[in-house]
C-alpha cells in the first residue's frame, strides 16, 4: 500500500469485503482518515469470516501500514515548529 491509498475491491472479493473498501475509500475521500482505516479492518474481518485467510492478511497488513501512516501525520502535526 502506498502511502494515502487504500485497498482496492478485488474481483473475487465477497459482498462484505467489497462493501467495506467501497466504504472505506469514499468516507477517506470525504477526509475520514480514522473511519476509513475502520472499515479497512471490517474488510480483513470480512474476508477472514469467509475463509479467505490470504486476503484477510493482506488487508489487515494494508490496516497496519495505514494506522502507522496515520500516527505518523498526528506525530507531525503536534511537533513543534
């Protein structure tokens, strides 16, 4: 995952997985970074409920790298000039 992108739908993704992303991109498009990191979660979950367990790793890793990228932007934001 590059840093501000989120995971895309795959083709072979279920209903519940790909509601999420869908998900998540719009409410990180709309700046609800928090939100949009969430639902990334719902995704793996999603995914690891239907026994997609490669997919699910992979989205919870693609969570991981966001929320490091997210604590990095606060980190930033409250150092001082």
């Amino acid at each position: 995952m590059n840093t501000g992108t989120l995971p895309s739908a795959k083709d072979d993704d279920g209903d519940d997985v790909r509601w999420a992303l869908e998900t998540a991109n719009a409410v990180w498009a709309q700046g609800d970074k928090r939100a949009a990191l969430s639902w990334v979660r719902r995704a793996a979950e999603a995914a690891a409920e239907v026994g997609s367990d490669q997919r699910a790793v992979e989205l919870a890793k693609a969570a991981a790298e966001l929320r490091a990228v997210l604590e990095r932007s606060i980190t930033v934001k409250e150092a001082p000039a």
